[in-house]
C-alpha cells in the first residue's frame, strides 16, 4: 500500500486541484476496488463522478421522511426563536441585536427583487393565473411575502419555525395587511394546504435534505389549480455533494441551517409527475458558494392556457435580478421545509 500512494501521488494532486478531471477514472477505477480505495481513502480525496444524480437519495420512506423533517424542524424552531431575521438573510447585521429600524426596513425591502421576479414573468410569459391565492413556502418574518401583498395576491404563510411565523405576523399587522399562516409542525399539517393559483417558494427547499425537497416541491404541486404557477429556487449540483438517508441519520443532529441539493433531474421528474409544464428554468445567484441554484417556473396546463401560448422570453431578463444585497454566503428561509 506504501508503495502505491507514493506512485499515485503526483494524480492526487492534479486530483485535488482538478476534481471534475478525474470522473473517468473513478468509473474505471470501480472495477478495482483495491485502487479505488487507495485514492479515496488513504488520501483522502474524493472526486466528483459523472453521474450527481447516483450519489443523492431522492425517495424514502415516510416514517424515514418524518424522521428527516424533524431535525430540520428542531435546527429552526431554534433559529427562529433567537435570530429569526438573520436566519432569512444571514448577514451580519441582521443580528438581533444590530437591528434597528433603518435596518429593519431595509431588510424587508430586498424582498422586492423576489416578489418582482414573480410579476415580470407573469408578464414576460403572458400568464394569468385562475385567482389570487398564493402559498409562500418558507415565508420566514414575511420578507417577501409583504411585497406580494401590496401586488394583490391573497397569501397563506407556510413555514416550519413557529418564532418565524409570529414575526411575519407581527410585521405584516403593523403594516396593516391580512396575512394567514400555516406552521408546518410535521408531514400531516401538508394535509391543511388549500388549492391555489400560485406557489411561491425561494431560499426554502435548500435547507432540507433531498428526499423531503422533492417530497415537499411534489406536495405544494399537488395543491395548483388548473392553469395556475409555480415559481421556485432550489440548488441542483454542488461539487462532492453527496446524500444518502441512513448515513445522514447515522450523524449527531446539526444545530446550525444546513443546505442541501435537489438533482436536476429530481426536480424534473417532479414536475412532470405533477402534470407541470417546464416554461423556463435560469441559473440564480441566490446560494452563492459553490452551489448551482436553479429558479424554476412552470405552470399547470388547462385547455385555455394551451390555446395562448406564452410570449417568447427576453434573454435581458437574466441579467435584471440578482440575489438580495448583501449578498451572503446563503439565504436562509425558515420553513426550511421554509422560509424567505
């Protein structure tokens, strides 16, 4: 074994620094498992191999998705209790004990950019959906969710962090709106969603693992209306990410928001499932790191909404909108099931 590591010491290298370099030889190396070890193992390098979507369990069972949503539930019920605005946007000055009311009002006026997303596709793509209900999942302290009030959507807050929700009450009261909300204490409390024209859902998914994203992304689906919408962002790749229930159990809880990925493909066949049509998917800044984050808006056909196809999308729109300033290392969002 001595011998092989200092003969393969000059490829781990370029390994290290070149991890997408060596998908090919760990395909190869998996007819030598003797190998394969010797470079994963006693070095310590993992490269990224060419399929992302064999290294992240999607499904479960669901006792093992109850099971996998209550961590995720203990971390932001948490979060939410000692830095509920930090946790939606997690920079500094956001902490609890920097707010003040300049800052407060700056923090709720970043949740334009996500809220004006909403309506410039609406209009880039012609869509009109069949009422004014929306479910914002993950809306967190309401960021996002007052601004899609002040457009005329009628919203139910979903969110997993009860001291997330008593925020966005709070605030959206004072600000005189009417604002309802649902506390997602676990799996069943997905059976109170109502039907709704739109589903809205940014910097949410991502805090959960794989299997409860796709679980949640299929159960918001479900609830759309004929003709109605769904705009939401979710991570599809990171290098070396890598996902698999029984290890992730197998783990001491974390305390601190964790981010996830949910594969491309994952997302698709989601969305097909769901008897969704794909209408456009661009790749957003809102993690930031080395995640790839998707935005994804799709939409519910009925026989109407296949007789005025859409109008073409403008390539200026991509270029438009950008991830909330400041721009940290993620956006949090407290339903984690949710949160924005």
């Amino acid at each position: 074994m001595q011998a092989l590591s200092t003969a393969v010491a000059p490829l781990v290298e370029y390994l290290r620094q070149h991890p997408r370099a060596g998908a090919d030889l760990v395909e190869q190396c998996r007819a030598l498992p003797a190998i394969e070890r010797a470079l994963l193992d006693a070095f310590g390098v993992r490269v990224t191999a060419p399929d992302f979507t064999r290294q992240v369990q999607t499904r479960t069972s669901p006792a093992l998705l109850e099971r996998l949503l209550r961590r995720i539930l203990d971390q932001w019920e948490q979060l939410g209790q000692r830095e509920p605005h930090w946790s939606v946007l997690t920079h500094a000055e956001y902490y609890q004990e920097r707010l003040d009311s300049a800052t407060l009002a700056n923090f709720y006026n970043t949740g334009r950019i996500e809220a004006g997303r909403l309506a410039l596709l609406r209009d880039c793509f012609n869509l009109t959906p069949p009422g004014s209900d929306l479910i914002d999942f993950g809306c967190g302290v309401g960021r996002i969710a007052t601004h899609l009030l002040e457009q005329g959507y009628r919203v139910l807050g979903v969110d997993i962090s009860a001291g997330n929700l008593s925020a966005a009450r709070q605030h959206l009261q004072a600000a005189g709106h009417s604002f309802t909300t649902l506390h997602l204490r676990d799996m069943a409390a997905l059976d109170a969603l109502p039907r709704a024209s739109v589903v809205f859902s940014y910097g949410t998914l991502q805090h959960n693992p794989p299997p409860v994203q796709r679980y949640l992304l299929a159960r918001l689906l479900r609830q759309l209306r004929p003709g109605g919408i769904a705009l939401f962002q979710l991570p599809t790749y990171q290098p070396g990410y890598r996902f698999e229930v029984a290890s992730y159990l197998a783990d001491p809880p974390r305390t601190l928001m964790e981010m996830h990925c949910l594969p491309m493909s994952a997302v698709l066949a989601t969305l097909r499932g769901a008897g969704m049509a794909l209408l456009d998917v661009q790749q957003d800044d809102w993690t930031g790191g080395d995640f790839q984050s998707h935005s994804f808006l799709a939409v519910k056909p009925d026989e109407a909404a296949a007789s005025d196809p859409p109008r073409p999308f403008s390539q200026s729109f991509s270029q438009s909108f950008s991830r909330p300033s400041p721009n940290p290392s993620h956006s949090g969002s407290s339903a984690s099931a949710p949160s924005a």
